[in-house]
C-alpha cells in the first residue's frame, strides 16, 4: 500500500528546476521511494532506501530541527550563521587534469586542462581557514598528484593550521614516483584518499578504464614506507563489484595498519558515467551495509548512522585488531542510540583523522592471522595504556558516504512538513496568493478540495480550482474553508479586510497557516517592492490575530528566506525586491516565520 512518509524538495533531472517531491512507499515496490513531478519533464521515481535495514530504526535519532537549523541551505552562504553545525571537512579542487578518462567520474576528471596557480591556491586554503575551524582539507582533482608542487599545498596549509591534510588520488603517481611521495610525507601530509574498486582487474577494466590493481597496490606498500595512512575507496556499482566488497575488507584486514579504513561510496550519476544508467546500477545505503555484512560475517548492529550530519547520509563502524589478529568491534547501533545528541563536526573531524592517519611507529607486519577479516568480541587483557595505544595504532574503519545526483536529490523541507503535519485528513484547502500552484499540487490527494486564489492566474490543473481573488476578497462562500495558507502575502494586504475574509470563509476551529517576513528589531515599510512592503515587528504582527484566532504553533523559518532572496539574486528579479529594498531587509534584522491559528 502507498504511504507518504514525508514531504521534501528536489529538482527535476532534466531542467534541474526546484520542485516538490515525496519520499514514500509505491504500492506494488519494495523500499522507499523519492518521486516528484516537472510540469514540463514529467514524472520521475528512484529508489532511495530498499528496506535490506530497518528504515523507522536507522533515523530514529534525526528529531525534528530546531527553530535555527537549516533545511533550505541554498548552497553559496560560505557558512552564514544559521549554520549548527561546524565544517568537518573541506574539498579543494586543486587541477581538473587527470591520467586517467574513468567511465564513473564524479568528479569529470581530465575535462579540461585547467588549474589554479599556487598562489590562487594559497588565497583558497586562507579563505577556507577564515571560513571553517582547523578543518580537514581534502585536495582533490581532477588527479592532484599531477601538480608538482602539491607538497607545497600540503606544507601551507598544515602551516596556516589545518588540522589534517588528505590527498584524493587514484594513485598512479603515488605507485611510481617514491621521491614525490617522500616530499608529500615530508610536507606533513597525513592520508592517501585511494581509490581502490575491488581486489581483480576485471573490475578494474570496467569502472576505470584499464587494468590497475599492481598499482594500486605498490601504491599502499610506498605509503606505508613513508608512514602515510591510507584508506582505501570503493565506488560501489551494482552489478560490477557490489560482490567483491568482502574482498576489499579482507585485503584491508591483511594490508593493516597500512590501510587504516574503507570509505564506500555507492555509484550516483554525476560528472561521467555510461549513458545507459538505470535503476538496477544504484546501490542504496541499506543495502550496503547488508553486502558488507553477508560477505564479512559483521553484524550488522556495528553500522552505526552518521552523527555528525543526516542518518541517511552514510555510516561507520569502528574495529580494533587483537592479538590473534581478529577485529573487535568497538562500535554496536544499539548502544550508539543511547546518545541522541549530534556529535560536533570537530569531534567527528578529530575521529576521522585519528583513524585515517597513522599513529604507529612500525611499518606493516604481515601474518597468517591478517590474511582475512575475522570478526571477534574477544579483547585481549591489557592495562589502559595499552589499549589506548592499540586504539591508535590498530584499528580499522567502516564508513560511507552516501552522494546525491539529480534522480534522487533530497532538499528537505522544514515548512511543507510544518503543513502537513498541521493539516485535516480530509476537507478544503484554499492557498492565498498561490502563484503557479506547486505547493498545492504537493497537497493533492483525494480526500482535499484545492483552490488556489491569486489576482492573476497563470496556473492549470485539473485537480485544483484556481480562481481570481486577493486576501481582501476571497471569491468562496463564508464557512467553507477546513484550513487557509498564505505564504509571504499578508504582509501585502490591509490587515483589517483580510482578517475579516478569513475569518469569514473559514469553519469554525478551522486552520490558518500564515508564513512571512517579521522583525524582532521593529515595524518598517518598503516603498519600492511590489512583493514586499510591511515587515511587522513580530508581537505586532500577532496582534491583528489575536481576537479571532488563537496560536497553536510558531516556526522560525528564516533559513527558508535567506534561500528565497540568494534564488530572487540568481533569478534577476528586480521586480520583486531592488537590492536596495534587500539592504532594508538586513538592516531591519528581517526573519521568516510560520504561524499556526485556529479560528475562534
């Protein structure tokens, strides 16, 4: 049976216009699906979760935002201060060149041969360190070892402060050139980022081109020469190397501590990939862990969801070696939950750089007992000391990271689910001011009457009643609405009429959702917009309501705004507010809200 479980954004794939999207379960499929509707392109649906894990289980920790959280980042803020959340890692393309034309490329690497000069380089790390705390850089490409002078990137920016230095390489260079690896490890760098599909060249072949495992092998033996961590990343593609994943963990196990972890990134159709991608190629997180659980003998218990951002964004599982050469896990989900609080992105950042990089002193010592990975929950008996020092020497992780292209992009959104969960199972919904009627074609379902009023009307649908009106004359007859929306309009009507018409048209205890502009700081007007003019002082604002209706609920959105004005910059539209009047919105301490009323 169908059920909506949540209401999102995402783009269409072809215009990548923003529209609504659902993530649900499509009667007749298995998992959980993100479908969504381009009036232009039609109707797209892809997998996002295929129900080999528990999904109520895995995002039990994901509580609903806070007043200050952002689901509505528009990408180009560099770290505006609505932003919890700290920067964990930082990505610097550091050349678009690459020795390599992989079919599966994120990146696009070798579509040019462009690069930045070292000095614009340097102005990048400095703009990144103003920006972001001591983060973990990641120089990546293109190929970056390409560049000659990337052990002086390296020196600069562990100069300057970053906490640690990461190399995203395939490794070519790094298996044939052990000078300009020694310079890298001389420069400080801490982790080889390396990418490593499966333990045959089969698959070698078909993901990169050619055959490459010697190399990337001789690669891992010349870092550990030189006391460089490495960790090892697969790009997971059904059908190609999804069965080899027990492989890549047992060649991890045996190659430790050398190979100090493995990052899975399942396949997403972005920068290069074969023309002919479908469905059956995506490889969702779920089925992940289920992989690498039915190959390894792990359980699946010791994937535990990312803490530092979303649940569905990936995982990790942590494991130290004994000295029977088997691994222990060090992490189990079931204790994890017991912490519903988000770690910080240093402390993630502290946690992937202490067991990506190496912190013993001897080089890799190969035995019977590696040749696998054996899982055990037997520690040996050590003093703290010991252990501590095992913990930083012998340990291997588990972890992913789980991207997103154009098909199953996921832009949450905070005020579609505010409304949805404030609205009746069934009745009349009238949106105010409802533009070109994509938030009521989000609402469609049998069980609602649409209408849709504006003063003028651009939008057609059959399943929604659109009709020429303003908030100060609602062309319906008085008690006949079950819940009204106004998104950004009553701050353009005289609050007296409009008052009067909702409270008209609406049925008794009926629902008012009323999102707008407001100022903490003080009422002000805007003379020069057509789209903005009164920014109400917050109490004031309350305070035409109070008599006729009574607050439920109040959402500070004002992430939703700082979106909407960065998309009234990209877009031109001088019309709706001139860049002076966006001054007045800043200087005015401008926010965004969204008010839940009940009629009296």
């Amino acid at each position: 049976m169908s059920s909506i479980i949540r209401s999102v954004y995402s783009v269409c794939p072809i215009c990548l216009k923003k529209i609504p999207a659902l993530l649900e379960r499509i009667d007749g499929k298995t998992g959980i699906y993100i479908t969504k509707t381009c009036q232009e392109h039609g109707y797209f649906s892809v997998p996002v979760w295929r129900d080999r894990v528990d999904f109520t289980s895995w995002v039990s920790r994901e509580y609903p935002l806070t007043d200050y959280e952002s689901q509505h980042c528009n990408g180009n803020c560099r770290g505006c201060n609505a932003h919890t959340q700290g920067t964990c890692c930082v990505l610097l393309e550091v050349t678009s060149r690459c020795n390599l034309h992989c079919p599966f490329c994120f990146a696009e690497g070798g579509r040019d041969k462009s690069e930045p000069s070292l000095d614009e380089l340097f102005h990048c790390i400095d703009d990144i360190l103003n920006l972001a705390d001591s983060p973990l850089l990641q120089l990546s490409g293109g190929e970056p070892t390409l560049r000659d002078d990337l052990p002086e990137l390296v020196r600069y920016a562990k100069a300057k402060g970053c906490s640690y230095v990461q190399v995203n390489t395939n490794g070519l260079r790094l298996a044939e050139d052990k000078y300009f690896l020694e310079r890298l490890a001389v420069s400080g760098l801490d982790i080889v980022f390396l990418q490593f599909d499966g333990v045959n060249d089969e698959i070698y072949r078909t993901l990169r081109g050619k055959s490459l495992l010697d190399t990337k092998l001789a690669a891992i033996r010349n870092c550990d020469k030189y006391h460089i961590g490495v960790t090892l990343v697969p790009t997971v593609t059904a059908g190609i190397n999804d069965k080899a994943l027990g492989d890549i963990v047992n060649l991890a196990a045996e190659l430790s501590p050398a190979v100090r972890g493995i990052h899975f990134q399942p396949v997403a159709f972005l920068g290069r990939f074969p023309s002919s991608q479908d469905d059956t190629r995506r490889f969702t997180l779920d089925e992940l862990i289920e992989a690498v659980c039915s190959q390894t003998g792990i359980q699946e218990e010791a994937f535990i969801p990312s803490r530092c951002d979303h649940a569905l964004c990936g995982f990790h599982a942590a494991f130290m070696r004994n000295n029977s050469g088997e691994f222990v896990p060090l992490t189990h989900r079931e204790q994890d939950t017991h912490n519903q609080q988000r770690t910080t992105a240093e402390k993630n950042r502290q946690f992937i750089g202490s067991h990506w990089s190496r912190n013993d002193n001897h080089a890799v010592q190969q035995s019977p007992n590696t040749k696998t990975f054996t899982v055990s929950s037997q520690l040996d008996n050590m003093d703290f000391d010991s252990f501590v020092q095992r913990i930083r020497s012998s340990t291997l992780t588990l972890s992913a990271m789980a991207f997103q292209d154009a098909m199953n992009l996921n832009l949450s959104s905070d005020i579609l689910g505010h409304l949805r969960e404030n609205l009746p199972g069934e009745g009349c919904i009238v949106d105010i001011g409802c533009g070109d009627g994509d938030l009521l074609r989000s609402l469609l379902k049998p069980e609602y009457t649409l209408y849709g009023i504006a003063p003028y009307i651009t939008a057609n649908d059959e399943d929604i009643h659109f009709l020429h009106g303003t908030a100060e004359n609602i062309p319906l007859p008085s008690l006949y609405a079950d819940v009204i929306i106004m998104q950004c309009v009553f701050s353009l009507c005289d609050p007296s009429r409009t008052i009067r018409e909702l409270y008209r048209v609406l049925k008794s205890d009926g629902v008012l959702l009323i999102s707008d502009l407001y100022s903490d700081y003080m009422s002000s007007y805007i003379p020069d917009s057509e789209s903005i003019r009164n920014i109400y002082k917050r109490e004031r604002l309350e305070s035409f309501f109070v008599h006729d209706f009574r607050m439920m609920k109040f959402f500070d959105e004002t992430d939703a705004l700082k979106e909407m004005t960065a998309q009234i910059i990209l877009d031109g539209d001088d019309d709706i507010c001139t860049i002076a009047g966006m001054k007045e919105l800043r200087a005015k301490k401008t926010r965004y809200g969204l008010w839940v009323w009940r009629k009296n």
